[in-house]
C-alpha cells in the first residue's frame, strides 16, 4: 500500500472494539475516518478521546451520523473524498453494534418481533456490503484494500437474549465470504475476526453479561478476558502486505477461549 493509501475507514470507532482499532492505526501512521452514533450526552467523554487520537493522527476525521441511513452514507462518503484528497482507503473495519437484546420468549418482558430481526440484520451485517459497494463506486478504495469485520462466538452459539444479534453475526460472516469472493479482481480482501468475550459498553448491554465473562474466564487457558487492543491487533495485521493472502475466514482471536 502506498502512503497516500494510508486511511482507514471505522464504522462504529467511538467505544470498545472501534476506538481501540482506530488508535491502533493511528500508532502506526494511519489517517483514520470515524463513522459513529452517540447521544449528546455522551459526546463530551467521545470528543475527548478523539482529540486525544487526533494530536498523533496522519488526519482523523469523524462522523456522529446514522451508518445505517442510505442518505447518509452518501453525504459521509462526499466528505471522504473531500477530506483524502488523492488518498484511499486501505482498510475499512466494521465495529457497528446495534442490535436488539431481547428474549424470544417470556412471561414479563417484551420479546423478539420480526422487525427486530431486520434491524438487527441491517445494522450489524447488511450494512457492512452497504458500505463497500458505496467506496468501491466512489473508487475510495485502493488495489490492496482490506475490509475487516467484528464477529462473536454467538455466532454459531446459542445465549439468551442474543438471538438477533446472534442471527447478524452469521449473516455478516456470509456476507464477507461473498465479498472476498466478488471482489477479488479489485484486489479487495475481507476476513471476520472472532473476538472473545471483551468487557465493553455493548457487551454490557447483554442481560447476564456477567454470566458470559465468569464462563469466558473459566474456559480461558490465559484466564484473562480478551481485551479491545488484543483486536485492534488483529486487525492491523490484517492490514499489513503480508497479509494478503488471507481472504474470506474468520479468524478467532481470543486467547483459546473457545477451544473448551
């Protein structure tokens, strides 16, 4: 990758997985676009954190904007384009949780309705394709770009409240298979990382989360729980030219977590 190649696009950067990826880039010269949704409420706390990134940032830009939104993404992309100048982007990773954490059944709670599966589904796989197909008609993307999605072991798993989201992960997996395979003459490719149980803001959101890290701790050979910066790792090894053989797999970082 050439240095004016050197940025890479965040969906979802603001928290966990996304903000320890985008400071990951950021320690290696990276310009680094951050796509975000966050209350005003918690903006002061994010703002902090990204001016923090941005005094040793190639170029860092960000967005407190709805990914999802089809408008949206064109508008964010228009800025892009702006923003790069000759550049491209060489690694676009997908962190965006948004999901709904409901039980398919009980007797007190709200449960899982259909159009839950879809917004779930839209947020957390299909928007994934939404995006590439946007920077690969803007031409964003350069000869070796790498395309990185966040999965989970709820992905073939089965945990209460998690069945939408669990059904995205699988979704998503499917999807960047695909794009690894369509897109290859692009010289584009695309792998999940499979990140252990990492104590962040979303998982913290998941009923009985604490359950999940007591499991995940005893199941650990390292008996430590995965950290954001263990997966920022992954991701920019991914990044790297002697990568680039390694298209459509998803890759389990999580310490042996899910070997018992």
């Amino acid at each position: 990758m050439n240095k004016e190649d050197r940025w890479v696009l965040i969906i979802g950067g603001s928290s966990g997985l996304g903000l320890a990826t985008a400071r990951k880039f950021v320690s290696h010269g990276f310009g680094v676009v951050v796509v975000h949704r966050d209350r005003k409420t918690d903006m002061e706390k994010i703002q902090t954190q990204f001016d923090e990134i941005s005094q040793t940032a190639n170029g860092f830009y960000s967005f407190n904007a709805d990914a999802i939104n089809p408008q949206k993404r064109i508008e964010i992309t228009r800025k892009i384009i702006e923003f790069v100048g000759k550049g491209k982007i060489s690694a676009l990773v997908h962190s965006l949780a948004k999901g709904n954490l409901k039980p398919m059944y009980a007797e007190d709670a709200n449960t899982l309705v259909n159009q839950d599966f879809h917004l779930t589904m839209d947020a957390m796989a299909i928007n994934l394709y939404d995006w590439v197909k946007e920077l690969v008609g803007q031409n964003l993307f350069s000869r070796e770009a790498r395309i990185v999605a966040y999965t989970s072991e709820g992905n073939a798993k089965a945990w209460k409240n998690y069945a939408a989201v669990s059904a995205a992960k699988a979704a998503l997996e499917a999807i960047v298979r695909n794009v690894a395979l369509e897109f290859a003459h692009l010289g584009i490719t695309a792998n999940c990382i499979q990140a252990g149980v990492t104590d962040t803001k979303s998982l913290r959101m998941i009923p009985d989360s604490d359950v999940l890290k007591e499991q995940a701790l005893a199941r650990n050979p390292h008996k430590r729980l995965t950290t954001p910066e263990d997966v920022a790792n992954a991701a920019y090894l991914l990044a790297l030219p002697e990568a680039k053989w390694i298209t459509g797999t998803v890759i389990k970082v999580d310490g042996g977590e899910s070997l018992q």
